[in-house]
C-alpha cells in the first residue's frame, strides 16, 4: 500500500500518553540485542491503537520490520485496520509500506505469498509455529523452508520487532517455542506483548512469562482510572434465561468439550429462525428500552437480523440492520434476499452513529472496523465458546465518556441471553477472579466449579441417571473434595479461520478416587511425556489412546468414574502437565460438610411438616448460602431433602454377608429374599458367572425394573455383578432364562472388560447380553500351549440359542479381535462356535 493518510487522526489518552513514553524508554531504538516486555491495557483500553501509532512512529520509520503474531482472525483484521489507519504517523521517510495478511482465512493472504520485500506480515500465532518451525524436502531432496521462514531468516542480519497480541498464551508450547526459534535466528529482537492479564497463578507458566518478557511490564493502566476519568464505562452484566430448552447429544458434547470448537451451523440456524425466542429479545429490549438506550444487537443470521429489525419498527423502535452474508457460506442469495450492499450498510451505520436509529441489529460486523463509541447496550443473542469473540463484542460498549462514549454514560449494559443446554458446555463467561468488584472480570472459557458439583447432586435428585449400586450412599458421596485446576492452550478451526484458546476446567476429585488421581499426577510427571503431547494441535482422541493402555492399573474405570467425566478430566490433566511442566493446582471444597444434605434431617427433627418445608424454603432463597446454587429448582431441593431423610430413617443399608462377603440390594430386598438368593445363584452373577469373594460385590438387580412395574419376588430378582448389573441398566434381560427369547440377533456390543476378572467372564457377559439370556454353557481355552483350546477356542451354547447369529463372519472377527487385543490373548487365531 502507499503512505496512505485516510484523514483520520486518532488523539491518543493521557494513559496512552503514558504507555509511548514507557515504550520509548524500554525499546530504544535502534533495535540491539534482545528485551521482551508486556504492555497491559485492559479490554476497550485500545492496545492495538497504542501499539500501532508507537511502532508507526518510532518502529517503521527507522525500516525495521514488524510481525504481529495474534491468536484469531478478528484480532488480525483489528490490526491490519489499525496499522492502515496510522501509517500517517510514519514520518517522511518512506513512500510505501508493504503490509500482509496471513492465516487460513480466505479473507486473508495465505502464507506462501510472503515476500521479503513485506515490512510488516500480520499472522495467526498458529500459521507462525507451523510455517516457521518445519520445513520440507525439495525435488532433489534439499531443504526447504517456507515463505514466513524466510521472511524470518532475512532479517537475521538486521533487525525484528514481534508483537505477541493476546500474551497471556506466550507460556503455551507452541508459542514459545517458536518464539525461542526466532530468538536463535536473529540476534537483534525485541518483542512486545499485549495483555489484559499479565499473571499467572501456576509459578512455572508465571516463569515462562517472565523468561520471553525479561523486562517485565513496560506499562500497566490502573482500570480504576480509567473509569474515574471517564476513558471507560463499567460493564453491567444481565442474564436473560430465554426458557429454550436446548438438547446436548454425545456428537455436540464432544464438539464443544473435547474438540474446543463453537456450535455448530445447524444448532446456530435453530436458535437464531425461532421467532418465540426472537420476540423475546426483541421484547426485553421494549421493556428495558430507557436503560438500554442505543443498543447494538450481535445476531447470527440475516433472516434473524430482518425479523428483529421488523418486530422493532412495528413497536415504534427506530432500528435497522447490517449484513453482507447469506445464512451460511453455502447458502446462495436469491434475488438479493439475504444480502445487502455496502451503500445500504453505510447508510444504516451513518444514522446509527448520528442518532438516527435507536438499534442496530448485525452479523460478523466485527471484522469492519464499526466504531459508535456512544453504544450503551451490547445484547448477545447466544452463548459462544469463543473468548476472543465475546470480549471483542463486549468492548463494543465500553467506551467512556471522555472517549466519545456520551455525557450520560457511566455504565455500559452487556444483555447476555442465555439458554438452558441440558448438559454443561463451557461457554465464554465472566468470571471475577479476584473477587473484586472495582476490577474488569476476565472473560473465561470453562465451567465454573460450582457447576459441576450442581450437576450431579440435580441428576441425582430428579432420578434423571441411574445409579445402580448407589441409590443408598450418602450425599457426600456425589459432592467433591476438591478439584484439579487445568489450564492449557488449543488450537481450532472454524469457519472464520484459526483461533488459539486458552481452555480452563474444573476437574472434580471425589474421596473414592483421589489416590487414583495422585498416583496419575505422579506418573505423568515420572513419565516423561512425548513432546507432542504439548501441541496445541494434538487431539484428544490421540491422548486418550496413548495414555489409557498406560494407567490401566491406576484408575478402575468403574469405582472411580463417580461423575461421568473421568476420561475428560484424563485429558485436561495430560495436556496441562505436558504444556506447563507442572501439577494443576488442587482447590479443596471446603464447605462441603456444611452443604451435606444428609445433615439436614437431623437438624430439623424437632419440626412438624409445615414448619419443615417453610424451613427448607427460607434456607434455600438464603441469598447467604449456596443452596439454590447446588440445585437449581426448589423442587429438587425438597426431592433431595426427602432422599435423605430416607436414608436416615429407613436404615436402608444391607446387612453384610460376612466381613469376607458382601452382597447389596439395589431395590432394599428382605433379609430373607437376599439369603434365597444367594443360594438359589450359587453365589454367583447370573450373567458372567463371577463368584461373591473379596473384593468382589455382587448385587440384587429387578429383572422387570420398579419403575415399569416389576415387584419384589424371587420369580424377578436375579444376582448380577456390578459390571453386568450397569450394563443392564433398565433393560428387560432376564438371565434366569438359559434360551434367548430374541426371534433376530440384535446388535453385537464389545463390552470393556475389568481387569480383576477372568477371560472367560469377560467374553461370556458379551455373548449373553448379545442373546439377552443366559446362552453360554461354557467356555472351554487353555493357557498352556501345548493344550487342546490353545490356539482354537470352543465357545458351547445351551440348546436353542442359534449358533449361525454368533458365526456371523463380522460379529465373529470382533470377538476374535477383541480376545487378542483387550483381553492379551493374541495367540487364538479362531474360535468354533456350538451347541450342547
């Protein structure tokens, strides 16, 4: 581009003012040898202005180069605006500057058009580790570096000035890695971090921070200022619960938990076509339109963003809309439904800022550079897992007064509209680390704590799980003793290109499983994990199946996955060690005795009902406690209430066997019906055949569930171990039954094994819950290799079970399979199916 001078000429702040004189100070230039240091302005604090304008002035002008190194495609067109805006303040001493745009975004350049000849190349953090980190091999079978490499290398003889946008993640592996690459090649560097939050609690990643920007924070602006002179608004966050009920399968769980990604297209084209959700929306906003005053709307598609400007008008709103894309990428504009031109856009955006409309509605305006310092309500229309996204769409309104934000503006209104997903999904959200209230809170992406103790204790209350074995323990059993603290960088792609993500979780440890879980802090540290297992790119699947065949004999899968997110909390705990090097910090839950709902009985004994439920009521709507945090209905509060009271005085509890031998009733048996039992079954699992012992529990399951009306009579009780009993579930298996009552085979299902058991249990409970019955007569195998079943197993069935269904050559092959690979037993090469 040439020296282009747009005529906008941007007066900086007094902090600004500030921030350039402590820049100047800590870069002398010319640039010589190598000094790193974090400029901290929070968000709306204009980082990238400060940072443009200096390095305008003082950087470009003396012909060093700049890469600017940010973690999305926001952040990248944000900078490239702003460099644009203030090549004006390069002195007259060149006529050019050649600026690139680099990320996987088709907006953008790709990085195999970078020319030495650049003098400032604005790429995605990710591109950067990849392009300047690897290399390849010629035709010849030379080496070969890519362009950005390149780029790099050229300036080894000269100088570099990196600017690290988003600095927090400079820990991450990747991150520094490759800035410690570039520090190899050039000898003369400086590199510029910019932060809102410039520490860290885990004093490894803190020492990372402290390595790349050895000479600390250049400048920090005191937030208070800020908004004691007017330059920001303090944000007042409102949650709107839309009452949308909105489903969670296994495939989005994974997408937005495992895989770190946001919703997907169709979830985002329900939510934004339902009008019942529109109009309220739109009504909050009529309701509160004193308040909200000019309000700017974040909708997701262009049919959204015309129902909600229509609904406005027809309730005397002045409002409009702004867009330039179709519902989707691969969705065509008909007739020019769906799209709009630039000079509608301008036009709308012009009486937005004049005053002329009280709304403005739009789709992915971010990346057009809008600037209405004087917006007083930001409304978001859903939920988001990107953090970059929400702040930027949250800084939209926190320009001041002194900043052009109004006379009348000492707040700014950030409208969340929040629906109820019907598993928790970690959501971009504000959280206060600090606990202080004069304090910016940091936008977090993660699931607060407390969420999760919630969960369980609420699935548990309204019987929406089953918790077979366990319906009887105490309260205390589903509430944690603390949790791991994770923190870790991924990288994703979405539809608007790269982005880096800074993932934190809670990751609940339960009294049955805490030494597990410290004897896995232990191994991975002794371990010595692969390098790859830092990258930000590694995928969850590649963990879990490195990492499971490895710690096998640290965790039982089935005592110890008290919340369902054991595997999960594997993963986050792995990639936290490989990426900092350190053990995740551990919160203890130390007011879990006083939230024991089994407590509560007792304390209450002296109260007749009314005055009992009156009680419960009054401690629930305690804004002092944390009831109504734990379960989120009242209903479930009293359901929980009732359980324990139960507990406490219908002694429930089984009487054991023997101190050897302990049998649990599920469905609270008789004495007599347990003793009947255990005799009638051998003392043995109707299903797999493994025997009541040490260690070993065996349970009294209800063929026909209570539920579904089955009653308490031998004729419908059979004894199951654990692990047959929850693969069970509320099905209607009768194992009592040696001929399966299936009229076609069903579905083939490999069944995990538990270590402690014997093969021969193992394959046995797969067989019979494939016929639904008690089909398998015996098993007959030998360990030793001169014995008749050692390479050829003899699976017998009793009479009526059809042998062809088992002989089906896939289901045969996944048995095969499953014997050698889970079970160790790869020397059987076959298997002979047959009847007795």
């Amino acid at each position: 581009m040439g020296n282009n001078n747009n005529g906008h000429k941007r007066t900086p702040f007094a902090h600004q003012m500030e921030a350039f004189d402590a820049l100047n100070k800590t870069f002398p230039v010319r640039v010589s040898g190598y000094k790193g240091s974090l400029l901290v302005l929070p968000t709306a604090g204009g980082k990238t202005f400060t940072a443009t304008n200096w390095i305008c002035r003082l950087i470009l002008h003396h012909n060093i180069k700049v890469l600017w190194l940010a973690q999305s495609s926001y952040l990248l067109d944000q900078a490239t605006k702003s460099f644009i805006q203030e090549s004006s303040n390069i002195l007259h001493t060149r006529k050019t500057l050649n600026i690139r745009t680099v990320s996987s975004n088709t907006s953008h350049a790709n990085s195999g058009s970078i020319e030495l000849s650049d003098d400032i190349v604005i790429v995605t953090t990710q591109t950067a580790i990849s392009d300047a980190l690897n290399e390849t091999t010629g035709f010849k079978g030379e080496r070969q570096t890519f362009k950005l490499r390149q780029w790099i290398e050229n300036c080894a003889e000269s100088e570099l000035f990196v600017v690290l946008d988003e600095a927090h993640h400079a820990p991450a592996y990747g991150c520094r890695t490759l800035l410690t690459e570039i520090r190899k090649i050039i000898d003369n560097i400086y590199i510029l971090g910019l932060t809102a939050t410039p520490t860290h609690n885990d004093q490894r990643i803190r020492g990372w921070l402290d390595k790349i920007f050895d000479r600390g924070i250049c400048y920090q602006a005191d937030i208070n200022d800020l908004y004691k002179n007017n330059v920001l608004a303090r944000p007042k966050y409102i949650n709107k619960p839309t009452g949308r009920d909105m489903d969670v399968d296994d495939k989005l769980y994974d997408r937005i938990v495992t895989q770190h990604k946001d919703l997907p297209e169709n979830i985002i084209e329900i939510l934004a076509n339902d009008s019942a959700r529109n109009n309220y929306i739109v009504s909050d906003y009529i309701n509160n339109k004193m308040e909200y005053g000019k309000t700017l709307i974040f909708a997701d598609r262009w049919v959204q963003c015309e129902y909600i400007v229509e609904k406005l008008r027809e309730n005397g709103v002045r409002a409009d809309c702004v867009y330039s894309m179709s519902s989707g990428k691969k969705v065509p504009s008909i007739d020019g439904v769906g799209r709009r031109d630039n000079k509608q856009n301008e036009l709308a955006l012009k009486e937005f800022r004049a005053g002329n409309l009280d709304v403005l509605v739009n789709v992915k305006m971010l990346t057009e550079g809008v600037d209405v310092p004087d917006i007083k309500t930001v409304m978001i229309t859903r939920n988001t897992t990107s953090g970059i996204l929400f702040t930027q769409m949250i800084g939209r309104a926190l320009r001041g007064k002194k900043a052009g934000g109004g006379e009348d503006k000492d707040t700014a209104n950030i409208v969340l509209f929040v629906d109820n997903w019907k598993r928790l999904l970690p959501f971009a959200n504000i959280s206060d680390t600090t606990g202080d209230s004069e304090d910016v809170p940091k936008v977090k992406r993660g699931v607060p704590p407390l969420e999760w103790v919630s969960i369980l204790l609420v699935k548990r209350a309204c019987k929406d799980i089953e918790f077979i074995g366990k319906e009887n323990l105490p309260c205390k059993y589903y509430m944690p003793i603390g949790w791991y603290e994770t923190e870790y960088v991924v990288s994703i792609e979405n539809d608007d290109g790269e982005e880096m993500l800074t993932a934190s979780d809670s990751n609940m440890v339960y009294e049955t499983n805490n030494g597990s879980f410290k004897r896995l802090m232990d191994f991975l540290i002794e371990y010595d994990l692969p390098e790859f297992f830092a990258s930000e790119r590694i995928s969850s699947e590649k963990i879990i199946g490195d990492i499971i065949p490895q710690i096998n004999n640290i965790f039982n899968f089935e005592e110890d996955d008290v919340d369902g997110n054991l595997k999960r909390s594997i993963i986050n705990i792995t990639r936290h060690i490989a990426q900092n090097g350190t053990i995740p910090e551990f919160i203890p839950f130390e007011i879990r005795d006083q939230y024991d709902i089994d407590r509560l009985p007792e304390k209450h004994a002296m109260l007749n009902s009314p005055q009992r439920m009156a009680q419960l009521r009054s401690d629930y709507e305690d804004s002092r406690l944390l009831w109504s945090k734990l379960y989120k209905k009242l209903e479930m509060f009293i359901q929980a209430y009732n359980d324990a009271e139960w507990r406490k005085y219908c002694n429930s509890e089984p009487e054991p066997i023997s101190e050897e031998e302990i049998i649990e009733d599920n469905r609270r048996s008789t004495e007599d019906y347990r003793l009947a039992l255990l005799s009638r079954d051998n003392k043995k699992c109707r299903c797999c055949g493994r025997e009541l012992g040490k260690g070993i529990k065996l349970e009294i399951d209800h063929i026909v569930p209570v539920k579904m009306g089955g009653q308490t009579t031998l004729e419908n009780l059979q004894i199951l171990c654990k692990t047959c009993n929850m693969e069970k579930g509320v099905q209607l298996i009768s194992f009592l039954n040696n001929k399966t009552q299936v009229v076609e085979p069903m579905s083939f299902k490999l069944i995990r094994s538990n270590s402690s058991e014997s093969v021969e249990c193992s394959v046995t409970r797969i067989i019979n819950f494939f016929y639904r019955a008690n089909a398998v007569c015996s098993i007959r195998y030998n360990q030793r290799s001169s014995g008749r079943y050692y390479s050829k197993w003899l699976i017998q069935l009793h009479e009526g079970n059809p042998i062809n269904w088992l002989q089906l050559q896939a289901y045969r092959k996944d048995l095969l399979k499953y014997i050698q690979d889970e079970l160790g037993w790869r020397h059987v090469y076959d298997i002979e199916i047959a009847t007795i």
